[in-house]
C-alpha cells in the first residue's frame, strides 16, 4: 500500500477533469502516489533512490497539473459542471480501472514521449545547422575583411608609384596570354 497523498493531493484527484488530465497524459493514479523502497535495494544507496523516485512522481504531477490547466482552459463549461459534482463518478471510477483505458494510457503515454524526442532530435539539429551556419557566416566575413585589406593595401602601392621610397617592388607584369594578344 502506497503512503498517503496530502490533502491538496487527495483533493486534486478528486476532480473528475484531473483523472481525464492523469488520462491524457499517460499517467496512472498510482504513479503519483510516494513510493516505498524496500531495504534490499540491491547495494544501491536507498536514499538516491527515494529521492530520483520523488523527482519524477513531481515530474508526472507537473505533467498533470499543466493538462489539467489546459483541459480547464479548453473546456470550461466541463470544468465548471466538474467541480460542482455534474459528472458521473461511477463512469470516473470506470476510468480508473478499466484495463482498456490503461492499455490507451500506455499507448498514449509512448506516443507523447516519442513526439516529445523527436521534436528535441529536431531542436538539436536545428541549433547544430544554426551553429554550422553561424560558422561559415565567420569565415566569409573574415576571407572578405582580408580580401578588402589585400585591395586596399595595393591600391596604396598603386598610389604611392615606383619611384616612392616607402613603396616596395613592383610586381614585374605578367606576360599576356597569347589568345588575348590580337592576331595581325
């Protein structure tokens, strides 16, 4: 038997819109009750283990507050009739129980995980092109910045002229290639 849940817990679970929401998100009843720990932890440290079990029972309960957020945004007549006790409990428990719907959470709770790392798969490979991209923006910039130093600094040479003491050499002309010399 599972420990307790606290009385806002216990009050939260009540509301038929927070089981549709534990629907929804794949997420049984039980898995959102503390955990027990039994002593024969298999030589891992039990407190560790408590406390990566508490993380993710407050995981899952964050998961289910935020649908049952949406759900009450979405829906707010079905909120309304909810918490004035308009829906049938009998079906509720139903809900609860059944081994169909378990089956559908599970489904629907691996679907979600699924869509859930492909869209971060999707999100690092867009940071990486984004990155890739940002990279070579880099190095056209500086190719261009040292072609424009390379044209300035000839154009200095041009202006200054052979003769200037501060010039250097020349470059000796190249000879033209014999196809751009006219045919006579």
């Amino acid at each position: 038997m599972a420990p307790p849940l606290t009385l806002e817990e216990q009050t939260f679970l009540d509301d038929p819109l927070a089981i549709e929401a534990c629907l929804s998100c794949g997420i049984e009843l039980h898995e959102l009750h503390t955990q027990t720990l039994s002593l024969s932890s298999h030589g891992h440290d039990i407190a560790s283990m408590a406390e990566h079990a508490e993380k993710r029972r407050q995981m899952k309960w964050k998961l289910v507050r935020e649908e049952h957020a949406r759900l009450q945004r979405r829906q707010p007549a079905m909120a309304s009739s909810a918490s004035a006790g308009g829906l049938d409990t009998a079906r509720m428990e139903r809900l609860r129980k059944s081994p169909a719907s378990n089956a559908r959470m599970m489904l629907e709770r691996q679907s979600r995980l699924m869509r859930q790392e492909m869209e971060a798969e999707a999100r690092k490979e867009r940071m990486e092109l984004k990155q890739k991209m940002a990279t070579a923006n880099r190095e056209s910039q500086q190719l261009l910045r040292a072609r424009s130093q390379q044209e300035t600094a000839i154009k200095r040479q041009v202006r200054s002229g052979p003769g200037h003491a501060c010039s250097a050499p020349s470059p000796s002309p190249s000879p033209s290639p014999s196809f751009l010399t006219p045919v006579r």
